[in-house]
C-alpha cells in the first residue's frame, strides 16, 4: 500500500510544480532596462527615464493592480508609454486596465496608442473617453512636445513625441506599411503645427532651446513591430512598440517561436533593434490573448534612460 501512495504523493508534488512554474511564467514581472543618448538631446541631459507598458490586455496583477504600479513607481519615470492592446477585443477587461491606468497616472504623464485590439473592441469609444477624463494623453496619428531640463541645468529642450494608431484603423488596412507611412505624415504635420502655435507665443523658445525642429529627438508609438523599415524612412530616433508577446514561448538560442504579423520564428519579436540612427524597442507585453499561457517569456516592464551624448 505504501508504494502506491508514494506515487500519488509524487504524482501531486509534480502536478503542484507545474502549475506553479506556469503561474509564475504569466505572473512574475521582469524589467528589461536600455541605456540610449544622442546629440540630439540638450547638453548635460542624464538619465531622463521612460517606462514602457504594452500589451495589457486587462491582465490584473494583485489588487488595483499594485504589484505592476508599484513596480513602475520605483523606475521614477519622467513618461510612461502604453504601446497598445491595453484590453482584449474578446475578453474585455476594461476594468482592469482603466484601474491600472488611474493609477499610473499618479506618477507621471502617460501617452496611448492603440493596438488591434482596441479597433477590433466594439466598446473602444467608450474606453478612450474615459482614458481621457483620467488624463491620459491618447495619442491618434497626433504628437505632443515632451519639455526636457537636464539635471544641472546646463541645457533645455524638447523631445518630439508621435503616437499612431494599429494600421487596422486606417483606410489602408490590409497594407500596413503605407497605413503606418501615412499616419506618421499626419502625426509630425500635428507637430509641426503645434510648434508654430508655441513659436508664436514664445519668441526666445528657439533661443532657450538651441533646437530647431529638423533636429529634435523623435520618439514614436506604434503597436506594430514589424514595420520597422517604415520607421527608418521616417527618420524616428527611437520607437516603442509591443504586439509581438515576446513570441509567447521562447527558446534560448532562437528567441521567439511565433508572432501576429510575423509568423514563425519572428525577427521583430522582443529587446533591441538598430538600423543607422535608428533604435526600436520592442516589448514582450504583459497579459495573453489568444494563447494564454507565455513560457520562458515572464511579463516585461521596458525602461529606457536617454542621455545626452557626451
């Protein structure tokens, strides 16, 4: 009889193990930190931080969702990015992701874009007004100007941000790469007329700044990785982009095994990416959506410190 029951123990233990590997996989939260400058940031520019969320999908983790706030909060952010599919189209999980979003918004300013998810959500209207009464900066094919001081004053300026919607809302869909080319065309013409707005009302702003918008840093949001090519036309310094899941299960020496919009064995599927001048980073997100269970892929917080180059 003692053998028999040694091997239910066994059996139980085994079990008990695997499902706390798998709950930990989806659970425990990473940071995945970059240190990037350029010339193109005001002298003596150090360390100003963004932390990168993507990929919610209503995901909750633990109570008015602390352990990820809690987790952002100890980055000191100066922004936080939300790269898209803050919900799931199926699923919903608006709740949880407006929680989240209240929250974060306490301790910095937080710019959104949207992702596939959001077009494919019939309820999204509603969701993007109510981010917007908590003061979330919904960025739809437009930009804002990020005001930046280094740490010894020695220099000030501005960061140009743009933030385009998933190619699904754009009357190119089905061709990506010419939805995203076009809605990054609308984006900085959006810039540019909100520099000439703030030119108006301040003359001495180029003189303050020593930055002419031709040479401003450039930091896109976009959902979609795999138009990387796109953002190098354009120019963009440095993007910040999810969608892929990591490649949802991940292999040592081959990385991603599947991604949307990439398929097998994904190029663009999680860290850094360089081509010239410029940097993506992409996000493994921190919720599931069609397959619910990430392997060797735990949740990821991307922070990025941007320094001037010296």
């Amino acid at each position: 009889m003692r053998k028999p029951l040694k091997r239910v123990g066994i059996f139980i233990a085994a079990v008990a193990a695997i499902i706390g590997f798998l709950y930990f996989q989806n659970n425990a939260l990473t940071l995945t930190s970059f240190q990037l400058s350029s010339a193109k940031l005001p002298q003596g520019l150090k360390d100003f931080t963004i932390v990168q969320l993507s990929d919610v999908h209503g995901k909750r983790f633990g109570d008015h969702q602390q352990r990820l706030v809690r987790k952002v909060e100890n980055q000191q952010p100066n922004i936080i990015v939300v790269t898209g599919d803050l919900i799931d189209s199926r699923r919903g999980g608006e709740a949880e992701s407006l929680e989240l979003m209240a929250e974060i918004v306490k301790l910095a300013p937080v710019y959104y874009v949207t992702g596939n998810h959001e077009y494919a959500y019939a309820r999204y209207p509603e969701l993007e007004k109510k981010l917007l009464e908590l003061g979330v900066h919904v960025l739809r094919n437009e930009a804002e100007s990020i005001p930046i001081e280094s740490s010894n004053g020695t220099g000030t300026g501005e960061i140009r941000l743009l933030g385009i919607d998933d190619p699904k809302f754009s009357s190119f869909a089905g061709h990506d790469a010419e939805a995203a080319e076009q809605n990054i065309q609308t984006a900085t013409e959006d810039f540019s007329n909100i520099a000439g707005k703030e030119k108006a009302g301040a003359a001495t702003k180029a003189e303050a700044g020593k930055q002419t918008e031709e040479g401003l840093y450039t930091i896109l949001l976009s959902h979609r990785p795999e138009r990387f090519d796109v953002y190098v036309r354009a120019g963009i310094d440095l993007t910040f982009s999810g969608h892929a899941h990591g490649g949802q299960v991940r292999l040592p020496f081959i990385g991603g095994l599947v991604a949307p919009g990439q398929g097998l064995l994904p190029v663009y599927d999680a860290g850094q990416y360089v081509n010239g001048p410029t940097n993506m980073l992409v996000s493994r997100g921190l919720g599931n959506s069609v397959v619910p269970q990430r392997l060797f892929n735990r949740p990821d917080i991307v922070v990025v410190k941007l320094s001037a180059a010296s």
